[in-house]
C-alpha cells in the first residue's frame, strides 16, 4: 500500500513538472496583446544588408515622421542584424557594436520615442545571428531583460545556427518550438509589451504553430528586390489566410518597394501583402526615397485594407493562367477585391459585384461590374460596398 501511494505521489509530482512544461507550449493567438492588426514599420535588411548605424537609425527616423510614414502607421523602427559588437560583456549580456552605435541602444530608444516611434532589434533564436554575431540561445531571460532595460518594442527573432553543431541553415527545424517558446516566455517575463516576430522562413510549417509563439512569422524564404521573387513570396502566403488574425499574422517578408522593381510591380507588392493582411515593414531606403515611393507606400485607402480590424486575409476566388482574383471581408461589411495579372502581357479581367466600387489607386468609382485592363505584373484594388 505504501509503495502504491508512493508510486501515486510520484506520478502526481511528474504530472506537475510536466504541466508547467506544457505551459511553455502554444499559448493562444494574441496571447500578449499586441499586433492587433498587422505591424507596419521600417528595417534596415533590405536596403542596407548588415550595414546599420545608428546615424542610419536616426535619419531614417526622421523621414520617418517628415515624410507621413509614421502618421500613415508605420511606427516600428527596426534595426536588423549587425548591431552587436562580436562578443558579449564579462557578464555575459549582449552589447551593442561601439563604433557603429556608439550611444548605445537605449539612446537611440529614447530617439525614436521622443519622434512617436517604437523600436524594433533583431536577434537569434540559435548560438548566431545569421550574420555570425552572438546568438539568444541559453540567454533568452537576460536578453529579453536587455531588450525591455533599452526600452525596445519589437524583436525579430531569427532561426540560423540553431545549435553549436548546425550550420547556418542546416538545423533550423530542431527544436523549434522550444526555441521560439523560450525567448517568447523570458519577453512576457520582461514585463514589457514587446511585439514578437518568428523569423523562421516558413520551416516547419510554422503557419500551424506560429500564433501559439509570435505575433507574426515568416511563411518564406528571404525576399529580393526581384517581381520573381515577390510573387512566388505570394503565391506561397496566399493560401495561408486561414492561420492568421488580429494578434497573429503570416509574413510574407518586408516590402521591397522603390528597391529596384518596377512602378508597377511596387504597387503590385503593396497591393497584394495589403490584401493578405502582410506585416508593412518597409525595406526601402527612406532617407533617400522619392515622391512616387512615398506616396505608394503612404496610400491610407491601401493601408485601410491591410489594417482592417476585422483581420480576415484575402483568398483566391479564381486563378486562370497568371490572373487571379481575390476577395478579403472587411469589418464594415465592405469587401476588398484584388484584380492581379502575373502574366507579361495586359490583360482585360472582370469581376461581378454588388455594390459600388472605389479604385483605391485613383480613387474612381464604378457602380456594378468591374471590367478593367490590367496592366502586365499590374494589380488593381477595389473597395466594394453600398456607399
Ligand atoms: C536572415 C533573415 C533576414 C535578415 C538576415 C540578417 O536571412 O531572414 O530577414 O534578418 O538573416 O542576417
């Protein structure tokens, strides 16, 4: 009897430590309050690779504001991989690279707090950065207790040299979840409301687990500044919709807009990751960009749709040889309906509706059915409803 009661005890002890194991799996979608709709900001990757000062920070904070972005909603300032010096303190805590940020990175926080900004940072949920600076694995409470003593806002938390026998990609999928469950748990333990971005490039399916552990996560291997490559970044986030809603969304990558595609394709990206319900990181070079890439990016009917609060991404209702039409419910009642022709040749397409339709590119409407040319690599967007 003894040993029976005994025996019971220990499986009761063991179903204990193995509950408070379980808590650091799946929490719900939204489980820290944040990102109710889709994050919008800025990053330095696309534009300037590893290159990131805090001179760059600093300006681009301040086209930031000049320039409409930041009223227009892009409020996350995010400095990617390269800030760190090669080396942690004698404490062991991150510091950030001396000649390339020589304030550190609270100033710069308090920069572009003071500018109505927030401040996103970059690490790794491995022993490196992709870039080969010093990785969060084993480090995750005092990293986060760093990022929440800077006054940081936002982390994107990347997935190279996953463990000291991987190589930079080759072990991306161990572990994940424990990996990504421990950074996100020392976060919620920081007590600062941090936006968590799962930068893990679609491995794993990580659209079925992504909301448990992050507020957004990457469905794709890294954009270029290509019409290629936006597309097929595209065609795979499309279908996805279903695993993505206020608090948790698909990340198809940040914008590639005014980086080299054409103006047709620019407002084709913008139009189809506003469809879909895409994080709005811009990846541009701001502090040099022009008129035309500003407003593109600035269009408040565009940003409207992508920041619905209804939070229900676009699906595909018919896909004929490169033309495909897509349809996302908006909270009002509204539906937002994308006309995109992949194709290298204009094309007449059509799309029945009821209702009155705006163009949110030039601001027309038209009652009834839409019958447009589509120009190659050309997406429309229409706001249709009874108004
Ligand atoms: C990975 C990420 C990119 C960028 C680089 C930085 O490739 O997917 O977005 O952060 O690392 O090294």
């Amino acid at each position: 009897m003894r040993a029976l009661i005994l025996a019971l005890v220990t499986i009761l002890l063991a179903g204990t430590v193995a509950g408070e194991r379980a808590a650091s799996g799946p929490l719900p979608r939204g489980y820290n309050g944040l990102a109710a709709t889709p994050p919008m900001g800025w990053n330095n990757y696309n534009a300037y690779g590893l290159e990131v000062t805090e001179q760059l920070i600093r300006e681009t904070a301040d086209k930031m504001v000049s320039s409409g972005m930041r009223d227009a909603g892009y409020v996350y300032v995010t400095i990617d991989d390269g800030w760190m010096a090669g080396t942690r303190d004698a404490s062991g805590n991150l510091r950030a690279d001396p000649e390339r940020f020589p304030s550190g990175i609270a100033a710069l926080a308090a920069y572009v707090h003071a500018r109505g900004l927030k401040l996103g940072i970059y690490e790794d949920a491995g022993v490196k950065t992709c870039g080969g600076l010093p990785g969060s694995l084993g480090h995750e409470t005092a990293d986060a207790e760093t990022f929440a003593a800077w006054g940081v806002d936002y982390l994107k938390y990347d997935n190279c040299y996953a463990a000291e026998s991987c190589g930079q990609y080759t072990c991306s999928s161990s572990n994940e979840t424990e990996r990504y469950a421990a950074m996100r748990d020392a976060l919620l333990a920081s007590g600062r409301p941090i936006v968590f971005s799962v930068c893990s490039w679609g491995t794993d399916a990580v659209w079925r687990w992504g909301a448990g552990y992050g507020n957004l996560w990457r469905t794709t291997a890294d954009i270029q500044p290509t019409y290629e490559s936006m597309v097929l970044l595209f065609k795979e986030t499309v279908g996805l919709g279903g695993f993505a809603g206020p608090g948790g969304w698909n990340d198809p990558d940040m914008l590639e807009i005014g980086n080299g595609m054409s103006a047709v394709e620019d407002r084709t990206e913008m139009t189809l990751w506003a469809a879909m319900a895409a994080p709005l990181i811009a990846g541009t070079d701001l502090v040099h960009a022009d008129a035309a890439t500003l407003a593109l990016l600035t269009n408040r009917a565009v940003i409207a749709i992508d920041q619905d609060p209804l939070g229900a991404p676009a699906r595909v209702v018919s896909s004929d040889q490169g033309h495909y039409v897509l349809e996302r419910p908006l909270a009002d009642g509204d539906t937002a309906v994308v006309l995109f022709n992949e194709t290298d040749t204009a094309a007449v397409m059509a799309a029945d509706l009821s209702g009155s339709a705006t163009d949110l590119w030039s601001g027309e409407s038209t009652p009834g059915t839409i019958r447009t040319e589509v120009p190659a690599h050309g997406a429309m967007l229409y706001r249709v409803g009874q108004s």
